[in-house]
C-alpha cells in the first residue's frame, strides 16, 4: 500500500498512476498540497494517542472496581449487604441478649410476687410458711389481667379455680381451704395467732416461728419480729 509521503527525491518511487500528483520543487518532487492536506493525520493521531492514554487511565481504575465486583455499582451492593448483614447479626445479638435479660428479670419479679403474697396469706392465717410454701406455689400461677400481673390458683389439670360465685379464688382463698384440711390444718396455729399474744379466752398464743434463711419471710414480718411476736429459727 502506497503511504503517499509529502516529498520524494524522485518518482521512481511512486506508482506511475500516482505521478500526476507530485509536482517538481528545487529539490526532488513535492506531494500536491490540496491532496496533502486532506492526507495530513497528525491532529488524528495525537487525539489518538490521548484518547488511548485516557482508557488505559480507566482500565486501571476498572481493574480496581473489579477486585471488589464486576461494575462499580455492582462492587457497592456488595458492600452495602455485608455492612448490612453485619449489623444484622449484631442487633440479632443484642436482640437475644435482651430478650434473656428481660425473661430473667420477669422470672424474678414471678418469683417475688408469688413468694411474698402467699408468706404474707399463709402469716395472716397463722400458719408455718416453710411447711406450706411448696404446696401454696404449686397451686399459684401469675396470669396478666388489664396488663397487670395478677396471682390465680389453679387446679391439678390446669385452669384457673374460683369460688362458688364465680369469682376468681385468692391466695387467701387456697390458704383458708388448706387451713380447714385435715391434711393441712397441722401446720396452723390452733389458737389463731391474732398477734397479741393472748386469744380472746386468755389462753396464751404461740408464737410463729419463721426460718431465717427465708428472706421474703422475714421481710414481711419484720415488724412483728422486731416486737418479738414472731421469732427466727436458723
């Protein structure tokens, strides 16, 4: 292919259908200017050769976007749903961790309610709470009524017991049923134990006696020990 160079020292060099477009100058043969214009590419080059250098530029960077991901917003999802998992799994973590804290705390406040409400049922009646504790908290359960916790008795099968008029039994209820079984009653105090030491017949009452280890009991008659009413075992 014939490159058709501006000058030329002589024609032997072009092909002779090519000879009517150089024309002679003081030295060798000098391509048509008109035609050598129109042949000139040295602005296309250099444009070229920018625009080259401008997609190796780009190459590199997408060589970059591609360690991450194909594209750049393909690269970003990804790293937007890791980010995304992981603080996921954190609140999932935090969630769990809640989640026990809260049902320890409500097995605690369970536990305090049932215990101090049927210390305080079983010392009303004068009877021995370290003897019918067991039997008072397996008949308790704590249900929620108008979002408060509320104590219920329930029966061997389950559902919640109530009185003859329908009305929902109390701890109370339990304790004076318990007080007049014959399995029971044992574990009350005869006299009643009215609190002033004497019955109205003048018959010396004796004293409750509480075990020192039970904490509940002991706070809920912290009065009547300070006064010597009810005594602490060991």
């Amino acid at each position: 292919m014939f490159d058709f160079p501006e000058t030329v020292a002589d024609l032997t060099a072009v092909p002779d259908i090519y000879h009517g477009l150089y024309q002679p100058v003081e030295v060798g043969f000098a391509l048509d200017p008109a035609l050598a214009e129109k042949l000139d590419v040295s602005g296309l080059v250099s444009a070229l050769e920018k625009e080259r250098g401008a997609n190796r530029t780009l190459e590199k960077e997408l060589d970059g976007w591609r360690q991450l991901g194909p594209t750049p917003e393909e690269a970003w999802q990804q790293k937007s749903d890791a980010l995304n998992a992981e603080l996921s799994e954190l609140f999932e973590a935090v969630l769990t961790e809640k989640d026990a804290e809260i049902t320890r705390l409500k097995a605690s406040n369970t536990e305090f309610l049932i215990t101090s409400r049927a210390t305080e049922a079983l010392l009303a009646a004068g009877a021995l709470p370290e003897l019918l504790m067991p039997h008072i908290r397996a008949a308790i359960m704590v249900v929620e009524e108008a979002g408060e916790p509320a104590l219920r008795v329930a029966g061997p099968d389950g559902t919640l017991r109530e009185k003859s008029d329908g009305v929902p039994m109390t701890v109370a209820d339990l304790v004076s049923e318990m007080r007049a079984s014959a399995v029971f009653a044992r574990a009350f105090d005869p006299t009643g134990n009215r609190g002033s030491g004497m019955d109205p017949a003048g018959v010396p009452v004796r004293l409750s006696a509480i075990n020192g280890h039970n904490q509940w009991a002991v706070n809920a008659r912290i009065e009547d020990i300070a006064t010597g009413k009810v005594a602490v075992s060991l």
